[in-house]
C-alpha cells in the first residue's frame, strides 16, 4: 500500500486517544520542572539522609532507595533502583528495576529490560502485534501472550538482582530476569544473558564463566558467613583482615 494511501486511510490499530495523548505530555512536562527545579533539592535531601555522593547530573526516580553511604556517578540514571550499602554505580549508568547488594562496585551499567518474539512465538518482532500496551502510540494486539519482562521478584517489580560485593566493569549490559550471586565480576563491555555464579568470574558476548575468584571450599565459607551482613562496626574491626583470604577464613 503507498504511503499516500495509508494517509487517507489514517493509522492502523488501536491508537492513542487524545485524552491519553494530553495526559501524557502533561507528565512530560512536569517531569521536566521536577527534574530541573525540584529534584536538586530532594538530591541533597536523600545525600544527607543516607550519607552519600550523588553526582552531578545523576538522576534517581521510580522509588529509588539508597540504604547508606552509596555513590552515584555523574549521569547516572537509577529508576525503580534498590542500591545496597557502601555500593557505587558509575558515571552514565542507566539502570532500572535492579536490586543492587552491599558493597557493589559498578563501573559502568546498562539494563535492558523487555523482550521481543525472535524464536518464532510471532511473525513480527514489532511490539505492536504481541502487546496491547500500545508503547509506541499504537497496537494492533487485544491482548498479551508473549511474557515481555522476566523478574526476579514480581512483587517489587525488580527484574535484575545483583548481589553483594560484586564487581561489574564499564559498558556491561544486563539482561532482564538475571540474577549475578554474590562476590560474582563481570568483565568490561560483557553482555550478560543468563544467570551468574556466586563468587565466579564472566566475560564476552554472551557473558561466559571464565574463573573462580576462590576455590570451592572458600567461596562456600563466604557464602556462609555473609560479611557484608555483620553491620559496620563488625566490618571496620576485621577490616584488615580482608587483606589475607586465608587469614581470614581461618578466624572465622
């Protein structure tokens, strides 16, 4: 069909309304003045509350929490982010629906939450024909049959948990419905697709177990022992300890 024909004919399936339409610019433009004249003021606000770094630019919103002495680089962009304590999440990460553990170091972070029908569930991987959401203004589906989001805990809409003392290098992405176990590293510019082992080392695209951090018998001590839940008067006293693995798990 030419594009002339389309124009007369208008648009395809169920459109935006124009009660939806006003709706939503309404949003986006109180979003704006929140963001620029309302949000500098809640940043220090949370900053002193929790005792930590939010950098310039960094943007936390969709319920957001920090839990204490967090960093947030530069540019940084947290919706629907749980950070655990004394993480950090680097300069122009943008994260969304992730639990995030203690004592997580995150250089840099992409979350790509969705799905589309590549293995044959649809004839189009165009979300207009798998779900009436209408995300792009219009759809042609009356109802949803393909699962567009995994979680990993449905309930709080989080769809990524990472946990405590990882460490994630610069440009990794994450996939929705991954969970990466505690003390996991995840090598720079990975593409994480599926679930990561407590204490093991990924790399590539696709993410794949390239190490151990500690043989098996350590990594099923620390696992026990969970340091980063003894609070921080606990930690700052064995604090030089850290230094020396072996040290350590025998006095524990």
């Amino acid at each position: 069909m030419s594009k002339v024909a389309l124009k007369k004919k208008g648009r395809f399936g169920k459109v935006e309304t124009t009660g939806k339409f006003i709706k939503r610019k309404l949003e986006d433009t109180g979003s704006a003045i929140y963001r620029k004249l309302i949000f500098p003021f809640v940043k220090m606000g949370i900053e002193r509350k929790s005792d930590s770094i939010i950098g310039k630019g960094a943007y936390l919103y969709n319920g957001s929490t920090l839990e204490g002495k967090d960093f947030i680089g530069d540019k940084a962009e947290l919706s629907n982010v749980r950070m655990g304590y004394s993480s950090f999440i680097g300069r122009d990460s943008v994260v969304s629906n992730t639990q995030v553990g203690r004592f997580t170091c995150i250089a840099g972070l992409q979350t790509a939450i969705g799905r589309h029908p590549i293995k044959g569930e649809c004839i189009s991987v165009h979300p207009a024909f798998y779900s009436p959401e209408a995300q792009y203004g219009y759809t042609y589906a009356k109802d949803a049959y393909f699962e567009e989001v995994k979680y990993t805990d449905k309930d709080h809409n989080i769809c990524i948990t990472i946990g405590n003392d990882v460490w994630i290098g610069k440009g990794v992405v994450i996939t929705d419905g991954v969970t990466v176990g505690d003390g996991a590293v995840i090598g720079a510019c990975s593409l994480v697709l599926s679930d990561v082992e407590p204490y093991a080392i990924y790399a590539g695209v696709p993410a794949k177990k390239v190490g151990e951090r500690f043989d098996a018998d350590t990594v099923g001590k620390l696992l026990a022992l969970r340091w980063w839940d003894k609070g921080e008067g606990w930690i700052a006293e064995h604090a030089d300890e850290f230094r020396d693995p072996r040290e350590f798990i025998r006095r524990m």
